[in-house]
C-alpha cells in the first residue's frame, strides 16, 4: 500500500465537514451470497470505528428468512461493546424495533420507497401502507429517545416504473419526514441520478419544506454517476453521505442495482476538496483489503486499487 493522498484544493462554498454514514456492514454484507461470521463482522466494525468512521450502521433486524446474511444480529450487537462510532440498525416493522431495543440500540432505521412497484417487491405493501406502518415505529423510537432515519429507495428511478417524477420524491419524503424522522437518505437504488437531477430532487424537496440539513443522500454506481451526484448534492448543502467500505454491496430486491458508493473512493474526493470526514484512507483501504480476503474477491473501489495494487 502507497501513502498516497490527493492534492488539496478547495471549491468555495461546500461543507468545511461531511459526516459519511457507513453502510458497508448491512447494506454491503446483506448482499452477498454467502454468510460471513459473525466473528468477522464484529472485526470488520471495530475496525472500520478504528479508521475513524463515526457512524456505522451495523445490521438490520429483519426476518432472517428474508435477510439470511444479517440473521445474527442479536448475536452480532453484544460484540460491539466499548465500540465508539454510532452503530444504528435498520428495523422493518414494531417486531424489528422490539428486538433492537431489547438490545439497547439507540439509533434505529426503517426503510420506504417512493415508488408503488418497489414498495410493494420490497414491503409487499402500498406506498400508503408502508408508510401507516412506520408511524408507529417511529413514534415508540421518538418515545424511547431513539433517533430515527428514514432510508427512501427509488428516488431517482425504479426498474419497474422508469423515471420517476420529482414531485412524487418530495411529497413522500415530506409525509415521512412528518412521521417524526430525524434524517431522510435518498436512495438512487439503480444507480441512474446524474448531476442535474440530484440538484432537481434537492430544489423540489427545499421547496416542500425539507431542508438540506435533514437529508443524506445514498448512490450506486451503477453507471459511474455516483461521486458526480455527491458533489451535486454538497453544492446543495446536504453535509451526510452514505457510503460502503470497498463498494460493497446491493439490493436484492433490484436486480440491476450494483454496489454502493465505495467509502474510500467517496473520502479521496473529500481530501482532495479539502472537506474533513475524520477518515484515515489508509486505515480504511486495509480495512477493505482484509474484508475483501474473507469474502474471496478484490474489492471493486477504484481507491482501493489504486492504493493497494500488489495486495489484490
């Protein structure tokens, strides 16, 4: 591994700091088509916390038959004791939160669409009914001082309905965000946003009252539009990004949705603009090079390649 960092040259007018929500844990793991131990899973938090990442969403409490990749999670949270970085879940329903509250948990997730196709190949349910179903999940979590966020698939386009329209994203992210949400994700789940549409869907939900502040906004790569859109995004005031450690990472329910985001890719665009994350590229690559060795492939961030050539 190189010591290598880009030059540093800031553009006026973004964020001085950007939080990056790490999803490489859940959402990565959640996808591959083996299960890694729990073991490894512990290891490979503890060591993403130790990188400097300071919110790490750890597992999802849902049916094991439906996620059988993240079906330890009761196991897999008593491990990450001492750990420092904020490790919030994602729960499907009152049954997920019971769980994951039983457990401590102080930072939960639920997870809509804002298209009817996906919700109902997702949640086997109406946009509508989803939504009715998160209400009270939201507000057992407010009442148990437990911060929310809503995750928001499809924002830019479904697999089964095409384009979809901006006024659809920001009247559902708005009713959402009135269930009592603390921060809404946007989710490009197949990975075809551009720039302007990403400003376009931030302008619509500025004007429904949704501000920058509340938003992070979640990319796929799928055709090489995802730091381009992130850039779009900060430009937008939006200061927190989902990413995943290596690009790891789906969806299983799109099947032409690729990786996320890769985190080292994400925080080497960061340096080089002169925005802090906190981060230790270094740390985070080997981080990924390890991952990469339990799950029997290079990874696929372009970073990490770069900056670890002979290891892959």
């Amino acid at each position: 591994m190189t010591d290598g960092l880009p030059m540093v040259v800031p553009e006026p007018g973004l964020p001085d700091r950007v939080r990056i929500h790490e999803v490489g844990p859940r959402d990565g793991l959640q996808n591959e088509k083996t299960v890694v131990p729990v073991e490894v899973k512990a290891e490979f938090i503890r060591r993403l916390a130790d990188a400097g990442l300071t919110t790490i969403e750890a597992t999802s409490f849902v049916h094991p038959k439906w996620v059988p990749q993240l079906a330890d999670a009761e196991q897999l949270m008593p491990m990450l004791d001492g750990v420092t970085a904020r490790l919030p879940v994602l729960v499907p329903n009152g049954r997920g939160l019971d769980r994951a509250l039983a457990l401590g948990v102080r930072e939960i997730a639920v997870f809509g669409s804002v298209t009817e196709s996906f919700a109902k190949a997702n949640l086997n349910r109406t946009v509508d009914e989803s939504l009715e179903m998160f209400a009270p999940v939201v507000a057992t979590a407010r009442e148990a001082g437990v911060t929310v966020r809503g995750y928001l698939s499809m924002c830019f386009g479904d697999p089964w309905e095409g384009a979809v329209p901006v006024g659809q994203v920001a009247r559902v992210a708005r009713r959402l965000l009135d269930l009592g949400c603390d921060e809404l994700s946007l989710g490009d789940t197949i990975g075809v946003a551009t720039p302007g549409h990403v400003s376009a869907v931030l302008t619509a939900l500025g004007a429904v009252g949704v501000p920058a502040e509340r938003l992070a906004v979640h990319f796929h790569d799928t055709y090489g539009q995802a730091l381009s859109n992130t850039l779009a995004a900060l430009r937008h005031g939006v200061r927190v990004v989902d990413a995943s450690a290596g690009g790891l990472g789906g969806c299983p329910y799109a099947k032409s949705a690729t990786g996320n985001l890769a985190t080292e890719d994400l925080v080497w665009m960061l340096d080089g603009l002169g925005i802090d994350t906190g981060v230790d590229l270094g740390r985070l690559t080997a981080t990924s090079v390890w991952m990469a060795g339990h799950l029997g492939r290079p990874s696929p961030s372009r970073t990490v390649r770069a900056l670890s050539p002979q290891e892959l």
